[in-house]
C-alpha cells in the first residue's frame, strides 16, 4: 500500500497545503500564516460566538496543529 497524499487549504490563505512529516506548520502552509491566525484568535478577529466569553473560559484548541518535534 502506497501513502495516500492529503492535501489541506491553509486556514490563513487557503493554499494547498500536503499534509505530511515536512510540512511543520500544517495544516497552515507556512510560518507567516500560522502566525497570522494566532494574531486573529488574540485580537478576537476570528469567527467566534455571538454569545459573549469570559476571557478566563476561553479556551484555546490545543494539540493537532501544534508540529510534533523531530
Ligand atoms: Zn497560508
């Protein structure tokens, strides 16, 4: 059985993204989106609920694109 390429869109800029070992800042296509997407998750400028959050509930999803160290 060969690898099957999975292929993603980067959050930030939608680009095609292969989602494998070298790809270290999947599923964003690169260091500048990656960094670009966490400013907006602090500033408040992504999609979030209508609904008002405490910052102290606000949790930020951890561990599947954080890059595993080799
Ligand atoms: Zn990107």
């Amino acid at each position: 059985m060969s690898k099957t390429a999975t292929i993603i869109a980067c959050p930030t800029c939608k680009k095609s993204v292969a989602w494998n070992e070298k790809a270290i800042f999947r599923p964003f296509c690169s260091e500048r989106c990656k960094l670009i997407d966490l400013g907006e998750w602090a500033s408040g400028g992504h999609s979030i609920p209508a609904e008002p959050v405490l910052p102290e509930d606000f949790d930020v999803p951890a561990g599947s694109d954080l890059p595993e160290q080799y």
